[in-house]
C-alpha cells in the first residue's frame, strides 16, 4: 500500500509494540482464511506495507505509530493480496467488504 494514502492525522505519541501488532495481523489473517509465512517490520519510504507471493508481509515501522483504523485497513489490503494478487474489482468489493464489517 502507497504512503500516498497517508492518513489526515498525526502519528501517535506512543509506538504500538510489535507482538501486539503481530497479533492484530494474525487475529485478521485468521478472519479472512489467509496463512501469512513471515511478517516482519522495516522502515519504507514509499510503502506503508508489502506482500510477497511467497506469503511474506511487510510492515512499515511507522506503521504503530499510525491510528488503529488506519493500520487495519493497512493490514487488511495487505493479507488480502494472499487471496487476490491484484487491485481488480474484486479485491476492491473484498476490502470494502471486510472493512465495512468492522466498523
């Protein structure tokens, strides 16, 4: 996901931990019947997160500073691509879906 899609607030004071934010991958990995391989943290410049066809996510450690909100979108269009490798309109109806439901 593009750092295009940065959101219109300011990052929090305080960082996420990780095993809380792993867990958090892992609690929608499990919702939407996905299997990630590995997810690890990295700074990105131009990304807020990537997947690899290998199963591998990618997280921007800027990321926990994000809002909740904001990082669940980010998490869900990430395990997403492990269903559908693309942006057609069936990923699209799939995270408005799931997003949607969440709220």
């Amino acid at each position: 996901m593009k750092k295009s899609a940065t959101p219109d607030w300011e990052p929090l004071e305080e960082t996420v931990p990780f095993d809380l934010f792993k867990a958090e991958v892992q609690a929608w990995a499990q919702r939407l019947e996905v299997t990630p391989h590995e997810i690890h943290l990295r700074p990105m410049k131009r990304k807020w997160a990537s997947c690899s066809s290998r199963g591998r996510l990618t997280f921007d450690t800027e990321l926990l500073r994000q809002p909740a909100e904001f990082r669940r979108e980010v998490i869900v269009h990430e395990l997403l691509h492990l269903k559908v490798p693309n942006h057609g309109p069936l990923f699209k109806a799939l995270l408005r879906a799931y997003l949607a439901s969440d709220s």
